[in-house]
C-alpha cells in the first residue's frame, strides 16, 4: 500500500460522507474551508487545510497547482503558457475562476503531468 489514501470523508451539509479519491477532480480553499469536487460535479466540504489533504493524496495523482488549489491529472484537460511564463489550466469540471500554476511551478507541472503512469 502506499500510504495515500483511497478514502476521505468530507461534509455534505450535516453528514459526514466517504468520497473515493480518485473521483475527486479538484480541491480549492475558500474563506477557511476546503471544497473538494468531483469529477462528476458533486461538491463537498471539509475543515482540513489543503496542506493536509495534499499529505494524504498520492502525488502521482495530484499536483499542488497553487495556493487555493490541489488538482486531480485526470481533471486537467489543456494547459497553455501566457506571456509571462505562468501555465493557464482548462480543467473539467470547469472552475469559475481561471486556474494558473505560477512561472516557478510550471516545470514541476509539465514533468509531473508528462510522467508516465
């Protein structure tokens, strides 16, 4: 096993539910709750930070893209470089705000999504 894990239980309004990880396409934070998305749209919350989910997701899997954000591979759909050198992401489900990874990650980015799984 790799330690990562599988599972996470998050909060949908008063219940507590269990979410496979995989199935998660993105995590944002806002205000001081984690969002955590699907891949099939549902959205849930939980009151662990994203530095805290990061350790417990597989890093194969999911790559730090910025400070509000944590995203699945399997959620990234294209990638372009602007002018200055940041990478503008097009992520499924889409996000209402533009989805950047920094200059200074972005050859983090390209290796980490070009690695072969």
């Amino acid at each position: 096993s790799s330690g990562y894990r599988d599972l996470l239980v998050v909060n949908y309004g008063t219940s507590s539910v269990p979410v496979q990880t995989n199935d998660i396409a993105f995590i944002y934070k806002q205000n001081e709750l984690s969002f955590i998305k699907t891949s099939y749209g549902k959205e849930y919350t939980s009151s662990s930070s994203l530095d805290n989910l990061e350790l417990l997701l597989d890093p194969a899997a999911f790559f730090r893209i910025n400070r509000q954000m944590l995203g699945n591979i399997k959620a990234i759909k294209q990638f372009k470089t602007d002018q200055s050198g940041k990478l503008i992401l097009e992520i499924q489900p889409s996000f209402p705000e533009e989805v950047t990874v920094s200059k200074k990650k972005a050859a983090a980015f390209k290796s980490w999504i070009g690695r072969i799984r």
